[in-house]
C-alpha cells in the first residue's frame, strides 16, 4: 500500500511551501494550494 511521508501545499505560487499533517481536497486539488500569485503592476 502507498505511503505519504510528507505533504506540502504551495499558497502563494513560486513562494516556500507550508508542511501539512494533513489535508482538505477539493474538487480543485488541496486546499489552499496555489490560491495567491504575486505580481507587480504590469501583471509579471
């Protein structure tokens, strides 16, 4: 049987991850994965 040994989501796309015990999935993936993206003012 698979085995998770470390669970990660990334909130803020491209930033540092956050360490999970555990997770909330959704029809979208994990919970709160990938919800933010950070751009300067010409949208880069």
């Amino acid at each position: 049987m698979p085995n998770i040994s470390n669970l990660y989501v990334y909130p803020i796309k491209s930033c540092a991850g956050v360490a999970l015990n555990r997770a909330r999935l959704q029809l979208s993936g994990l919970e709160y994965d990938r919800s933010w993206m950070v751009t300067d003012t010409s949208g880069q």
